[in-house]
C-alpha cells in the first residue's frame, strides 16, 4: 500500500473515531487498489456516519464495524462510472448538510435527522419501474441507490450474513418445511428459492 | 487423420464425444474458446469475497457486456464465462433486437446453463405435420425415448413421475420436493383449474449421487444455488465436469481449444466433408483438420454460420443448403413473461437450503386439438421463497438504525415468482445470415440476426400473463408486479432452428439420422437441428440426439456407409 493509501487509512480511521467505531477490524486491504481521494474529508465523515445511522451496532455488528465505509468506496474506486461516483458523492454532500453538519451531531440527532430524510427520499415515486426484482421507484433514485449500496455491502458482510441473518455457505441438503421459532432468520446469500 | 470431429464442446459437443469416443472413434473436438481452469470456477466464494459485491464496474458492463448483462446469471463471479460483445460483435436490424447470450470456453454454456431438463412429447413431434407449419420432424417421441433414458440416467435428473402426455416420464433421481408455499399453491391451482399441474421443476442436478455418479467423481447437490459459478462439488451436469471427463477416459479424445472453426472442406467428387479449417484464436494461425465424420454442435447460430461461410463453387448457397433452409426458422422461447405475487395467507413455515429449482406447470393449452386463438402452448417455471433480509427493508421510506435490523431479520411473506415459457413458431423469415462486409477480428464475417415475434407469439404471450395472474389470485396471492411483453429474441438463451430436420429434402437440412441431406458424412445435432421449439427447456432434446447420432454415425461408419 503506498502512502497515499496511508493517509486515506489514516483519514478514514479519524472519521471513524468520531462514531466511536473500532478500526481493528476492518478491510483495509479493499483500500489498497485506490488509486484517487474521491471523497472530502466531509464526504468521508458523512459516509461513516450516515452508515453508522443506517445500521447501528446493537447486539450485533453494524455497518461501520463490519468496514462499509470503505467498501463504499472501494466501489466508488473500482466500480462506479463517473457519473454513478459524482451522484453518490452529492448524496454526501446533500446528507452533510443536514442539522447543519450531520457528522458532528449526536447519535440520537443523526437517526431523527436522517429518517425525516429517508422517508421523503424514498417516497414512491411514478417513474417506471426498471428493475421487477429491485426496489419500487422513488422520488430520490439517488439516495436509494447509496441506501441499497450501504445495505448491500453489510448484509454481505460476514458477521450480517451469519449473525443477523443465517446463512450457510454449504447447506448440505434441502428440506421443504421446516417449523419457524423465535429464532428463525431469513437465509440470506443468492438463490431465488 | 481423426475418425471424427466434434465442432464445440458445450452441452451437445460434450454427449456427442462422449459417444463416439465410447465406440472406439478417435474423435477431435474443436472448441472456439479457452480451456476452464479450477480456479476460473468461482463456487467457492464466500459471500463477502465477491468482487465489488457481484458488481462488474459499471463502466466495464457497458463497454464490455451491453447484450450479456440481460442475463441474471453474469457477475462479477461469472463474468469468466461470458463473451465480451466487444470483442464478439454480430449485426441485426434496428428494429429487432436479438440477445445473443455466449460463453466461449470449453464446455461453454453449460456451465452457466439454467440446468431444467425436460422430455419434449409426442404432441411436440406430431406439431408441425399436425398444423402445416415448418417442416415435419422426421423422427417421433419413440425415436428418442431410449436416448432420453441413456442421457438422464448419465447426467442425472432430479424429479417426479407425473404421468403426463405432454411432459414424459423420464429416469429420475427424487425430485426437491415443493415448499409449502409451493404445496398451497399447488393444491389451489389443481382445484381450481383442472387439468394444470404444478410439479417439482424437473433439474439436473444431483438429488441423489448413484454409484455410477460417484465413479465420475461427482458428489450429491450441496444445494447452495451458486450454479452458474461452476460446482466443486460437480453436482450438476455440465460438459466441463461431466461429458468431457467421460470422452476424455477413453484415451480417445484429442481437444483442442481456442479454435475457431473457419469453414468445412468438402471434397465435390466424392461429396464428402474431408475436414475443418481452423483459425487459432490467438496466434491466427491456419490449420486444417481432416476426418471421416464431422459433428457440427457449434451452437444454433454458429452452425449456421460454419455452413455458410463453407460455400464452394459446388455448394454456392452453403454447405448443405440445397434446400435454402440453412439459417433460416431461427426459433428461441419467449421469455421473461413474469408474474411475481406475495401470499399474505401463506403456511406458517420455512425451508432450509437454497434449492438449485423451483416448480413447474407442464403445458395445458391444446392438448387434444386446436382450442385456442393460438397454436401450440406454453409452461411456467416459478417458485415460492420467503427471502426477508435487505431485499424487505430497501423499499421502506423511513426505515433505519435498529428498527431497520430488527425488520431484516423477519422472514418475508411468501412471494411467488412466475415466469411463462412460450412456443415459439419456425418461420423461415426469422434467419441468420452473413453479414456482407462486416467481420470479425479474425477476418470470419459478422452474423446478421434478423428475427421478431409473430402474431401467434403475440396472442399466447396474452394468454400466459392472464392466466399468470388468474393462477396467483386463485391461490390467494396479491399481485404486485407483472412485465407483460417477452423479452428480446434469443434472450431466452433457446435460440435453435437454423438447420432443421425434415423428411423433405427441399425443405430441410438434417435428415432422421440428425445427417444433412446433401453430405451424408455431416452431422448436426445442436439446437439447429430443431424443427419446432416445444415449449419445455432444450438441452435435454439436444443432448439425446447427439447420443442417438454419434450411435448411428459409429453404425454406418463401422459399416462403410461413410
């Protein structure tokens, strides 16, 4: 990892500090292959807090604990086309502003603040519907696709997958009915059926 | 000089080297693309190791794979095995958009395939003589059955014996079994609609490894439904892990890949095919192959193409095309006709494993007779899940934090997801040709796919969805979301018909021996050799055939008849 990437691990480590997030454990290594800073240092703060919002710790892992701020933008980096990164970059910028400065308001302030949000933002909407597996269109496409993103990237995550959800990699065998208990968690992991 | 060769070593190439290695052939199979390493299948991944979270870069996707990114199954763990259409360019009209979806790799789609295996029926090989269309197969239900047997029993098919006319009986393995969304679905449609059926889909994958299985190599389904990235586990049937391995056993197979098969040669005087030309796919070098028998399973439009760029003074139109028929009839299914509904009122239960199937509704339309405002009929592949997780909070304005988790951890209602298979019908205006002066890198010209649905088409693709949604609301389901229109020729991913086989010489290619009529030592047995769709899944029809062929061709040869 050359110094740059140093530096974004370092930048990023600050942003996390402000949630109170651990740095142990994350995917530095989803850095490695950044090549350009894409985002402020306002971004930056703003995309932790808004996935620390979005999926808190609680007695699970949350989304900044299982390193989706830098899997977000490992995906500005290595996936999205110019226009896709400058749309998600202006979601930042639009939730930044929020409260008058969304990162640095409190943990109670942040998910009132960013649930008025979320709610206009993902208002049904009379655009056509693109894809039928997808969500419903919404007023704020853009928003929705970097919610969709966030909750991609944690409920891929290991500790989602096998501790919010109950997936197995190597099921082993198909049983058509099985009794739901208090206990029972969707399946998670691909397949339709 | 090889007794046979094999052009392609996908789901057909792969039985038909099977086959004729198993009688003592010598056999050379040409494959276009590169071999497939362990490592190029991506099963092993764990959810969290996908690159870019299954993304392709988005920028990569509309540069590289405009046309094969209509298909659910590429990846970022898949792309491997899809062509780039960048590189793999053909032609169409402007107003008729064909998918052409490709994977150029030794064993090619198969690997990728949707692994539905069923028996086309009697009824289907009655069709065209029965209602004057296309040409009259030449061979009946009984022609094919023991080859049907020969293949289940060597691929493996998970299902149930239903009974039924139009959808035999075949050589199962137990099936998996319907959920219990899919048991209360069931129970309502039959009652409601007799003569419907909703039957566990018929699938190749493994439910059960028997000692034959086993003696391959292969282990029982793992049931994760990670299917299009390869199986370690070789649990479901493709040409890589199961056909090819079994040629290759024989010590009588010679593979050679990134061999791009140019034209055949044949030889006026004694009206035979002599060899292939070949063009290596990285060097370009030539190289020209020569052997008694020739297999084309090349893929419907590859054939087609390999025919007509063998045009020679003595065959001016194409190889084998006397009959003009080569390329033309180019038939798929119609696709992507969707009804997906939730079922507020389903059974309070769930299912563990990710099963590699769903269910299915064999036809029920014009069964016993013309009944309907169209010909021929149509089947559903669907299935019920209870998926819950991120799918169920994405579209919940308002929903975050703790109250966001908590929702994602509930089971989801019981959603039904219903896709209509429709009869396509042969018609000969529907054709590839060559494109004359487009070509590809390697100087071959560039296919011109010219095809669109019929009036016929039209009226079933109406039918499927009313009854879609008259199937959901019975069975106490709330429809919320329909696409009503298929979706682009060919992106049923059945494209077949370019060489049809027929009785009449002058209005088909292949005779009863899937042989072209005008150069007995030709054989093809892809989906080209299609004289009318069906509506069930193909690959099965294809595979059967290429065994039955690679008999009768080791028969004739063995008798000098060659």
């Amino acid at each position: 990892m050359g110094a740059k990437g140093v530096d974004r691990r370092t930048l990023l480590a600050r942003a996390l500090l402000l949630v109170g997030a651990s740095v142990v454990s994350l995917p530095f290594e989803a850095l490695a292959a950044v090549e350009a800073d894409l985002l402020s240092d306002t971004q930056r703060a703003t995309l932790v807090a808004a996935a620390d919002t979005l999926v808190p710790q609680t007695d699970t892992p949350g989304a900044v604990d299982v390193g989706v701020p830098a899997l977000f933008e490992g995906l500005l980096a290595n996936w999205a086309a110019p226009a896709t990164a400058t749309a998600l970059a202006d979601v930042l910028d639009r939730l930044a502003a929020l409260g008058g400065g969304f990162a640095a308001l409190s943990a109670a302030e942040r998910k009132a603040t960013l649930q008025a949000f979320d709610a206009a933002a993902l208002a049904p909407s009379d655009a056509p519907r693109a894809n039928p597996f997808g969500p419903p269109p919404a007023a704020d496409p853009a928003y929705q696709q970097f919610k969709e993103l966030v909750l991609t990237l944690y409920y891929l995550s290991q500790p989602a997958l096998t501790q919010e959800l109950a997936y197995t990699h190597v099921p082993g065998r198909w049983e058509s009915s099985v009794i739901v208990t208090s206990a029972t968690r969707p399946q998670g992991g691909p397949g339709m059926f | 000089m090889f007794d046979a060769i094999v052009i392609g070593s996908g789901m057909s190439g792969g039985i038909a080297a099977k086959e004729l290695c198993e009688r003592g052939l010598k056999v050379l199979v040409l494959e276009r693309g590169g071999d497939v390493q362990p490592a190029d299948q991506t099963d092993w991944m764990q959810p969290w190791q996908l690159p870019n979270a299954g993304m392709i870069p988005e920028a990569e996707l509309a540069a590289d794979y405009p046309v094969q990114s209509q298909c659910y199954a590429l990846s970022s763990a898949t792309k491997q095995f899809f062509v780039k259409d960048s590189e793999q360019p053909y032609q169409t009209p402007a107003d008729k958009a064909f998918s052409w979806i490709r994977g150029y790799h030794k064993g090619g789609r198969s690997i990728m395939w949707g692994r539905q295996t069923y028996r086309l029926s009697e009824m289907d090989f009655s069709a065209n003589a029965r209602d004057g269309v296309g040409s009259d197969w030449p061979i009946r239900y009984a022609d094919l059955a023991p080859w049907y047997d020969h293949i289940e029993d060597f691929i493996g098919v998970s299902g149930s014996m239903e009974g039924l006319d139009q959808l035999p009986d075949g050589v199962f393995l137990p099936p998996f079994e319907l959920n219990d969304g899919e048991l209360q679905f069931k129970s309502a449609v039959e009652s409601s609609f007799p003569g419907r059926k909703v039957i566990p889909g018929r699938v190749a994958n493994l439910r059960e490894a028997r000692e034959h299985h086993r003696a391959q190599g292969r282990a029982p389904c793992q049931v994760r439904s990670l299917c299009e990235r390869g199986c370690m586990f070789k649990a479901y049937h493709s040409s890589l892990n199961t056909s090819l391995p079994a040629a290759e056993r024989t010590g009588n197979m010679t593979l050679v890949t990134n061999a791009i098969v140019h034209s055949l040669v044949h030889d006026p005087a004694t009206n035979r095919v002599t060899g292939v030309r070949v063009i290596d796919a990285q060097t370009r070098a030539g190289t020209t192959y020569e052997a008694k028998v020739v297999f084309s399973c090349a893929s419907t439009i590859g054939t087609a193409m390999i025919l007509l760029n063998s045009a020679s003074e003595a065959q001016p139109r194409g190889l084998a095309n006397s009959s003009d028929m080569v390329g033309r009839n180019l038939m798929d299914h119609m696709y992507q006709l969707l009804t997906i509904a939730v079922f507020p009122d389903g059974p309070d239960s769930f299912y563990f494993g990710r099963r590699p199937t769903g269910f299915y509704i064999p036809r029920y339309r014009n069964l016993d007779g013309q009944h309907e405002e169209f010909l021929r009929g149509y089947g559903y592949q669907g299935g019920f899940s209870r998926n819950g997780g991120p799918g169920q909070v994405i579209g919940q304005p308002g929903l975050i934090g703790e109250e966001l988790k908590a929702e994602a951890r509930k089971l989801g209602p019981w959603t039904m997801f219903l896709g209509g298979f429709g009869e396509v019908l042969p018609n000969p205006e529907n054709r590839v040709t060559l494109y004359p002066t487009l070509k590809d890198k390697w100087g071959l010209p560039q296919a011109h796919i010219s095809a669109s649905m019929g009036e016929n088409e039209r009226k079933m693709a109406e039918q499927i969805q009313r009854d879609g949604r008259a199937m959901a609301e019975a069975a106490g389901g709330i429809v919320v979301t329909t696409i009503d229109q298929p979706g682009p020729f060919g992106l049923g991913i059945h494209e077949m018909g370019t060489a049809c086989m027929g009785k009449d010489p002058t209005t088909s290619v292949l005779g009863k021996w899937n042989q072209t009529h005008d150069v007995p030592n030709l054989f093809i047995t892809d989906g080209a050799a299609m004289a009318s769709s069906g509506c069930q899944n193909p690959s099965l029809t294809y595979m059967a055939m290429s065994a039955r062929a690679a008999d009768a061709a080791a028969s004739m040869l063995a008798e000098g008849a060659l």
